[in-house]
C-alpha cells in the first residue's frame, strides 16, 4: 500500500479530516467579522472575546477549522518572523529588535494559553536545532549567530558537530546551532483545539461558508463580508485567510500562495532512535538555500517538509492538500541524505500547503478605520507563532488601544503588489532554481555560498 497523498495532511490522519460544521444560516449583524478559520482567525477571535465578553463574533471559514496552513505546517512553534532584516533596515533596529523579543515571549503565550485551556497539542518545548552539512551552510550558520547576538546574547548557542550530533544524530553535520525560543507542535490539534476553546467563549463559527468579496465601510454603509448564504454586517471585518488570500476578489496580486510540501514515515524502531537520539524533541532545520525543516512526532515518526513545486500558476491552490510524486521523491532523498538509516523507512503520508509571501517578504497587520477593514498575514512560513503575536495586537487595534505591540513596525506597514502573471511565474520558479542549483554547487564541494543564491536574494527582495 503506497503513502496517503493528501486527505489535508497527516495532522489528522488518526482522528480524520472533520466534517464541516454548519454554513452560515443567513444574512448576520455583529460587532467583529473574522474571515479565515486558521490560527489567525481563531487567535483573534479568542483574544477579543476575552477582553470583551460582550463582543459579538462571527468567524466565517470555506471549509472547517484548519483546513489551510494551520493544520498542515511542520509544527515549528518558533520565535522567527517574516521579514526582520528589512524592517531593521527601514524602522531601524530598535524596531525590529521589539518586534523579535515579543516573538521570544509569543513562543511561552503559546504554550501557557494551550495549558490554561486544556488544548492537548502533543507539545514539547526542546528548542530549536539547526544544522550545518557543508562549508558554505557553516558560513551561514556562523552569519546567522552573529546576527541573533545583535538582538541580545545568549539567544543562541553554537554547537560543533559532535555536539550538535549529540542532540540530533544528522549525517555529515559539520555544527548547529541551538535556541530554546521553540517547541514541538501536532498543529491540527492545537488548531482544533482552539476553535473549540473560542466557541466555547460564544464566538459564532460557520464553516462550509466561502467569503467571496471583502467590502470597506463608507459612510453611510458598514464593512461587510459577501457569502452564498447571506452578507454579514460588522464594525470591523477582519481578514486571517494567509494562503487563500489570492482567492478573494481584487486581492489576486495582494500576496502569492507558496506551496510547501511535507512527508511522514512510519513510526520508526527503538534502535533507530538510540542511534539518531532527538530526545529533546527538538524540531530540525538546515541553513540550506531551498532549506528543510523536520520534527519528531509523538508517536516516533518524521515529518520532513520542503520546496517542491514552489508556485501554480494563477495563484491556483492544491486540492485537499495533494502534491506532486516528484516533491515526494525530493522529500524523501532529504530524509536519505539526513538520517541513512531511515533510507528504507516507509513513507506514510504526504501532503502539501500554501503560505501568504508579501512581495518584500514582510508579514504585516492592519486596520484601516476609515473603512473598517483589517487584516494580518504574510508569515511566509513561520506563522505557527507569528498568528498567535497577529491575534493579540489585531485585538488592541479592534480595541482601540495604544499599546507596545500596536507600536511594533509590522503594523501599518505597506508593500507592493505583486507582478501579474505570467512574470510572478516565472520570477518564483527561476527563483527557486536558482536555490536549488546553488545548494546543488555547495554540496558539489563549493567553498563559499554560491553567487547564484546571492542574486536571487537580491532579484527576489528576500534579502
């Protein structure tokens, strides 16, 4: 029997993919409209209920709670976020520097708020491993030290490679680097989980309800939100849809839906373990260009993911999370190349989603008061707790509070749209051709970092 392809992911592989909960009944007059039922949404949703019981909330979702990024991603709950470099570069670095140290606080909010609620998220907080397996990764790797260091020492520790193959047994590791700013996450549960936690608080959920237009308030009318079952009228309509942003009219260029895709093996023996260790449950990343990033499940599986095919045409979206036999080939000589003993391991399941990418590869949040639209997205990938810091300050703005996280540049910040197509296309996929030729030189034997990666950092605006 050949691995599961798709069916969303294999986060819900043991319980199954739920049924959607009712769609909406009717046209619908509250106080806060959330589009999007991932942890955008339900973060909001949570954090406003909380600090106003009397808030009426309606959440309106295409399909059930977690269909998207939410209850696909490789459980990565990290203090990483889209975009600091660049917003050191234009708000400075004591900007960027707030900005990273309530994401080191995000990571704890996380955790504690899943205790307090009783989410059982598979949770293990063993940091953050990532390692190096040529010269130039063990360039990048001591670059990407030295810029942590410049938003405080002790953030991370270097590890040689015996060190960092004490924790996790990588073949041809060369150093690591580790952080405790991370833990391991099962994300369809901890997504399940707070939607059942929010409708709890009274919050409306209507699943099986598509949002096909975003209206802005005027004057004389309120926002709104447009569906097949009725238009809901709101204050604030807020909108948490990431990679199926694309999909609403007039934002088709607002942010490009990058695919991800991922792998799990069959649950793995004892002698595996003792030879690869992972007791800490660390979660796995390298300092490759078209880099991967890995997580020891709960019931001793790994679950790899990487790029494989990086973009379809006309911002198209997979279906049910299904990819390509080719990414899977790719993924699985990622996890041959890692860990050799694992080359004859069963693949369980593979699956694929996609991420929002800004055209500067920023994550923002907004409210725009005059039309009483907001939204917040563009994590590119590290969202797991990047939704969670979103929720809370997208709650402050709601609320018109000025508070520190309302201050952090993120909020209000503006970039351009993306290219038409066919250019976004082909500027993706030269893009991450040029990655993969890059780490295909490095590993060739290459001294330094490949010029070709270099240039698509700078023709892309990833830099």
């Amino acid at each position: 029997m050949g691995a599961v392809n798709g069916e969303v992911s294999f986060w819900y592989a043991a319980g199954g993919v739920p049924e959607p909960g009712p769609a909406l009944p009717g046209g619908r007059d509250v106080d806060v409209c959330i589009v999007g039922g991932g942890y955008t949404g339900l973060w909001t949703a949570y954090y406003l209920k909380k600090a106003d019981p009397s808030l009426r909330i309606a959440l309106l979702e295409r399909r059930f709670c977690g269909y998207g990024a939410s209850g696909r991603n490789g459980g990565w709950l990290y203090n990483g976020f889209a975009g600091r470099s660049a917003f050191a570069r234009r708000y400075g670095h004591q900007g960027a520097a707030a900005m990273q140290r309530v994401m080191d606080e995000a990571v704890g909010e996380v955790v504690d708020t899943a205790a307090r609620e009783g989410i059982e998220a598979d949770i293990v907080r063993g940091g953050v491993l990532e390692v190096a397996r040529s010269r130039p990764q063990l360039e990048r790797l001591k670059e990407h030290v030295e810029a942590e260091r410049a938003y405080g020492e002790g953030r991370v520790e270097t590890l040689s490679a015996k060190e960092a193959a004490e924790r996790i047994n990588v073949a041809d590791t060369l150093g690591g680097v580790w952080t405790a700013y991370g833990a391991r996450i099962q994300p369809a549960k901890l997504v399940r989980g707070l939607a059942r936690t929010v409708r709890e608080l009274g919050v409306e959920i209507h699943e099986s309800t598509p949002v096909t237009a975003i209206l802005p308030g005027t004057p004389h009318r309120r926002p709104s939100a447009v569906t097949p079952y009725g238009t809901v009228t709101a204050d604030r309509v807020l909108r948490a849809t990431e990679g199926f942003t694309a999909g609403l009219r007039g934002e088709k260029r607002t942010w490009l839906p990058m695919n991800s895709a991922m792998i799990a093996t069959e649950p793995l023996p004892a002698d595996f373990w003792a030879d690869a260790g992972w007791q800490g449950r660390e979660v796995l990343g390298d300092f490759a260009h078209a880099y991967m990033y890995a997580q020891r499940t709960a019931d001793d599986r790994i679950a790899l993911g990487g790029r494989g095919v990086p973009y379809r045409f006309g911002s198209r979206t997979d279906s049910d999370g299904s990819t390509q036999v080719e990414t899977v080939r790719q993924l699985r000589e990622i996890l041959n190349r890692f860990f050799p003993a694992a080359a004859h391991a069963r693949i369980d399941h593979a699956w694929a989603g996609v991420l929002g990418v800004p055209r500067d590869w920023c994550a923002t949040v907004e409210l725009d008061r005059a039309s009483g639209l907001g939204w917040a997205g563009g994590y590119v990938g590290s969202g797991v707790t990047t939704t969670n810091l979103a929720g809370r300050t997208l709650r402050d703005l709601v609320l018109g509070r000025d508070t520190e996280l309302t201050a952090l540049p993120w909020v209000g910040h503006t970039v351009r749209r993306w290219e038409p197509e066919p250019l976004r296309w082909l500027g993706v996929h030269a893009m991450y051709a040029a990655y993969h030729a890059a780490d295909r030189q490095e590993a060739a034997g290459r001294a330094t970092t490949s010029p070709i990666a270099k240039a698509a950092d700078l023709v892309s605006g990833r830099g």
